[in-house]
C-alpha cells in the first residue's frame, strides 16, 4: 500500500504489486484491521489508519524507494 500512495487503494490493486490473487488477501487484510493499521473506508478499498503512516513505511523499510 505504502507504494501506491497516501490514499485509500483498491484489493486487486495491492494485490497485483504484491504479485498474488486478491483472495489470498483475506488472512492479512483481517489481521491488519484487527491491529488497527488498516481499515475499508469502501467495499473493496483499503487504506491506513493513521496520517503519515506510508511515510513512516518507505522511511524504515528501504526497498520501497
């Protein structure tokens, strides 16, 4: 998500960066929301919780860049 931008992002978008289906998706999609970094602003839309969030993502993981 951190790549795609700051904004909500659609599943099948995340999924293609990551190179898998969009079903495979599910397990981490709900472990992420129920840690609260995530959340579904709209059917099918994810996007992070807290403001800065992808910043902070693409500062300590470098491979993002």
């Amino acid at each position: 998500m951190a790549e795609l931008g700051q904004d909500a992002h659609r599943t099948g978008d995340i999924a293609e960066i990551l190179g898998v289906k969009v079903t495979s998706l599910g397990p981490v999609r709900a472990k992420l929301i129920n840690k609260g970094m995530i959340y579904s602003p709209a059917h099918g839309d994810l996007a992070f919780t807290v403001p800065l969030f992808r910043d902070f993502m693409i500062r300590t993981i470098p491979t993002f860049q």
